[in-house]
C-alpha cells in the first residue's frame, strides 16, 4: 500500500545436576524409542507450520484512493499490517517485513488520510518464539511498498528473495532514483543481503509446500504466496493484490497501482488458482481474515 503524495513522511544450561548426571561414569545413553516390528523410530522434523506476525495498524480515514470506480470515496477502515514466518523442516522464509520499528513505542502517527502504529517489532515478536533473526534463511516481500518492507534492517543476514521486475523496480537499470524517491534508504539496505533473483512459480524449498507466485499490477514485479499445510491445506498469502473483503468481491483497485489492467488480469488468475485448489484466502491487511487466525496456520 503507498501513495506517492500522501505517504513522503511515513519512513522516517542445562542445571548443574543434570551435566553431572550425565557426566557419571555409570550413566547410560537412553535408547532410541522402537517403532512396532522392533524398529528403530526416527525423529521427524516438526511439519510445515506459520507464525502469524503483528507488523502494524494502519487506520485510513478515507478509502478514495483505494477503488478506481470510486466508490469507497468518504468511507473509513482499518487495516491490519501482517507479516509470515513460515517454518519448514528445511528452514524459515519471512514473507512482508511491515512498518517501520522506529513506530515502536510512539504515539499513532498521521499523515493526510493514514495512521499507522507499531506494538512490537519483527525482532521481538521473533523472540517470543523462540527464534533469531539469524535463523531465517530467507526473506521475500510480497511488493516494494513502506508497510511491506519496513523492518528490512532487522534480518540482514537471511537470502533475499526477489524476482528480476520487483528488483528493477527498487533499483533501476539504468541508475536512476525509484519510482518513489522517498523509499530510496530502505531499498538501499536491501543491497548487502544475499539475493536470489527467482523466476514465477519459485518452489522455495523443493517440495511445493511454499511458493512464490506473481501477481503484478499493484507494483510491477507484486507477489503473493502460496502454502499448503498440513491441517489447513492450500492457503494463498494475497500481498496487496486485494487490501480489504468488498476490494476482493468487488474487484476494486486502487488508483495508486501501476498498472489497473495488469491487477484485473492478476485478480483473474488468482481467483483461478483459489477455485483449482479449494485454498483458504488470506488478505494480509484484512481484520476479518487475520483475527480468526489466532496467531498460527497449520
């Protein structure tokens, strides 16, 4: 989500006892558990699961800009502002990076027709699960917008993910400043990071568990994700492809997209895939799916 005039200002031991218990010299190594037959059971590795971030809120007074049919114009909403640390056996993507931490522990702050607030950064909200930002293998932002890749300097040491339009996009070919000026020192701290330049359909982990798949329009190289867990089955991570539940039923897009005819024709092909699947939608910004949620998919 961004508008080029109206967002310039948003970016500103184990215990002693134990080691020696297992120190003693009469202490026997414990048995691996026998699977039925007299089998020895290996360990599994845990199944494919998601942590669902809180990475802002961003209340907006009026949704205008938000339908080019107009008829949002006057209305108000709030939008939730997720990100996705999605756990596979073979390592960790975190999908949208949201709003800037510098929100931390600040008052709501407003420019024009946005609020946003920050309760608790990736890096924390990490660590109440029990995870380091340098156990992330890679991070992949659905789109190169403010509230998307706000917290880009908390997990330098992970691959970043990018396919060659969304990378042009920030960084242009031919030298020459964004498309949005403003975003330029967050774009910038994307360039000491690994990257891995990745085609559409990018099997992130060999599997086809998680896959990064393009939905241009909203920005040129825009992404959304695609999972299939264990319990849930096929999920579809939108990005901004749709911000709200009416923008979806409705097919509205926002006025600030690159390309109106490009989104239409992503939404097509999205809602294509969601019908083919039988998958369970998820609009990142959208309260209504993000609550139920209740902190985890499985």
């Amino acid at each position: 989500m961004h508008s080029r005039h109206t967002l310039k200002s948003l970016l500103l031991a184990g215990t002693a006892a134990l080691i020696l218990s297992a120190c003693a010299p009469d202490a026997e190594t414990p048995a691996a558990p026998e699977a039925p037959g007299g089998e020895v059971a290996e360990a599994t590795a845990p199944a494919l699961y998601v942590d669902v971030l809180d990475c802002g809120t961003i209340s907006i007074s009026d949704l205008d800009a938000f339908s080019s049919a107009g008829d949002y114009a006057g209305q108000a909403d709030q939008f939730t502002n997720t990100c996705y640390l999605v756990n596979h056996p073979s390592g960790r993507l975190l999908w949208d990076l949201g709003l800037p931490s510098q929100l931390v522990g600040q008052p709501p702050f407003t420019q024009q027709i946005f609020t946003v607030s920050v309760e608790s950064s990736i890096t924390d909200q990490l660590a109440g699960l029990g995870v380091v930002p340098s156990e992330l293998t890679y991070v992949s932002i659905s789109h190169a917008h403010f509230d998307h890749i706000g917290q880009i300097d908390q997990v330098q040491g992970a691959t970043w993910l990018v396919n060659q339009t969304e990378y042009d996009y920030m960084f242009p070919a031919d030298g020459s400043p964004p498309a949005d000026p403003t975003l330029a020192a967050n774009f910038a701290l994307f360039q000491p990071m690994e990257t891995q330049i990745i085609s559409d359909g990018h099997d992130v982990f060999g599997d086809g568990s998680v896959v990064i798949f393009q939905t241009p329009g909203h920005t040129p190289g825009h992404s959304s994700l695609q999972l299939t867990l264990p319990e849930t089955g096929p999920v579809l991570l939108t990005g901004d492809l749709y911000h709200r539940t009416e923008s979806r039923e409705l097919g509205r897009v926002p006025r600030f997209n690159t390309s109106e005819e490009t989104t239409l024709a992503s939404m097509a092909a999205f809602e294509a895939r969601a019908t083919d699947q039988g998958a369970k939608v998820i609009i990142q910004h959208e309260p209504a799916d993000v609550d139920p949620l209740g902190g985890v998919i499985r």
